[in-house]
C-alpha cells in the first residue's frame, strides 16, 4: 500500500490532518488516501521511533540506531550530531518549549536548538542522570526530563534534580530509574519507573503508589515496572506494565487485567481500552473495563504483524496500530 515496511514504530498526526508514520526502514506520509515516502532517498531515516511537528511545520525525527536527530521541511533532510554540538549521538526523544526551542533527551544529556544554537546540559549542570528518554514540557514552559536517577526539572533558573533524597526511592532507599512522564488533571505529574511501580508529584514532594501488597516487609511480592501511563477522558489514569494494566483507585494501584508487557495503551471514545504487547504478540486486544470482557485481533483479522508496538486513536473514532 505504500509502506516502507510493516515494523511501524512511531505515528505522528500533523496540524494538517495527515500521519506521518516512522517505519522500520523510512518515513512515510499519508494524506487519507495514499501514502507516500517524501524523504525517500535524502538520508538516514531507519528505525523511527519517535516523531515531532515544530512549529514552522517542519517533521523531526530520531532512533537510538541513528546518529542524531533529523529535520524533514517536505523537500530537504538536516540532521543535528555531536559533530554539530548535541550531546550525543544517540536521542530518545524530542520536545519544544512555545518559544520554539527543540529539547533533546539523548545518551549524554539534554541539548537544546534555537534554529541557531545549541546549547547542552549534563551531570556537571545539575541534571541527574547521564541519559534522558523521556521529556514533558507543562503549561509554564518548564521542562522535565526522566532518567536513570531520577527526574530532573529545568527551567530558566537552573536545573532541580530529584532523587532518592527527595522521596523519589525504591524500598531499600536507592535511586529511581524514570522511564515515563504523564501529566494529571491537578498540575502534577504521573512518573513512571522502572521496577519502582509509580509516583506522583507536584515538583514539592513524591508520592509512592503501588499494587496492595500482602506485607509491609522489603519483600515485596511485586514491584512494577511501568511501561505507559494513559490519562482516559473524564480523566482515569491506567498503566501499562509487566503485569498487565493498572489503574489508579483508592490511593493505590489496582490490576484491572493480568498481561505480559503492556507496551502499547489507549482508549476509545466508548471507555474501552486498546493495548499491545510489542514481542511478546499476540496482535491487538480490547478490553471493556465497565463489562470485563475483552477480544484480541491479529492475523486471522488482517493485522499484518501481531507484535503490536503504538496504538492511537483517530478523530474519526477508529484507531491506528503500529
């Protein structure tokens, strides 16, 4: 039909109503009725797995197998490396502030582009760790980044890193890998960790939630290692993780539906939720939280893979799946 390939990593919708869709082995582009590969032949655009619109219109991309981070104005590919200055080749993810800065979370920091300038902050400015995967930019501009100590704040004032001295900390009192950040409906944040379960802040103090757990004592019979966090309409909050998906009730995390990884996780306009398990297949399923009945579809319904990766709901009230 037009796809590069089959293995999608990556959806972006666009201001214009088109999905640019980042594929294993290239870019593509679709309009609603074709698709199309206007980066075809111009330079590197293997792996994508995150997308962004800036605001001049313009597609950036990046994959931890490409060397930087790519620009695609619809006619000419630019890349940003550490031969230009970023912090490292490799990036993870990709943000802007309303002033139109590009924030990058890579293996060496966070780097910033001004369309003149970068300029880049590491452990020796204050950031917590040496790698950045995830960046949340809130209402007031101010940036988050999540990484292997913690999570740091940033802002035109300095850097404020949060850790294990903060109330950030697993149950021997170590630091916290932050894998995810999701805003809430309070002006807080949702942190998702990596074999910490969940916090929740608003940026004075860290509030550990978890599953109920049949003791106080440092054995715990399960800790989570949180993969996504989605925020519903009307405002629920759901998890994705090892053990299947989460939601948030009574102060505490509660399993709704025991899974393998949860690495894919949306809802309809009906409430359902749609989820997928990257390798571990098998396809798409469903599952209805009101009734507790759910469904799963893979090949035998026309999915063309059954590892599902991304999974986005469309204005038209359908969905799309990588």
């Amino acid at each position: 039909d037009g796809l590069p390939d089959n293995l999608v990593g990556s959806i972006l919708r666009t201001r214009d109503g088109a999905l640019w869709i980042g594929a294993h082995t290239g870019l593509a582009r679709f309009d609603g009725r074709n698709f199309s590969q206007p980066a075809k032949g111009l330079g590197p655009c293997e792996g994508i797995l995150n997308l962004h619109q800036s605001q001049d219109g313009a597609i950036w991309y990046c994959a931890p197998g490409l060397r930087g981070v790519y620009r695609f104005d619809g006619q000419t590919l630019f890349r940003l490396g550490a031969e230009e200055g970023l912090s490292n080749d490799v990036v993870y993810d990709i943000a802007e502030t309303s002033d139109g800065t590009l924030w990058f979370g890579t293996d060496g920091g966070i780097s910033s582009f001004d369309g003149t300038t970068i300029l880049n902050y590491t452990v020796e400015d204050g950031l917590g760790g040496g790698w950045v995967r995830d960046i949340f930019v809130d209402s007031d501009d101010v940036i988050w980044c999540a990484n292997g100590l913690g999570v740091s704040r940033f802002d035109p004032r300095g850097i404020v890193h949060y850790s294990n001295r903060d109330g950030l900390h697993n149950l021997e009192g170590g630091v916290v890998p932050v894998s995810v950040i999701e805003p809430d409906s309070e002006d807080g944040f949702w942190l998702g960790t990596s074999w910490a379960d969940v916090y929740r802040t608003d940026s004075k103090k860290f509030q550990h939630i978890g599953p109920p757990q049949p003791s106080q004592s440092l054995n715990r019979s399960l800790i989570l290692n949180v993969r996504q966090i989605h925020r519903a309409d009307g405002g629920k909050v759901w998890f994705g993780t090892q053990d299947g998906i989460y939601a948030f009730a009574g102060g505490q995390l509660v399993r709704v539906l025991q899974r393998t990884y949860v690495m894919a996780l949306c809802s309809d306009a009906q409430g359902d939720l749609w989820y997928g398990h990257g390798w571990a297949g098998p396809g798409l399923s469903r599952y209805d939280p009101k009734t507790g009945d759910s469904a799963t579809f893979n090949a035998a319904e026309g999915l063309s893979l059954d590892q599902v990766w991304s999974v986005e709901r469309s204005p038209d009230r359908g969905l799309w799946i990588g």
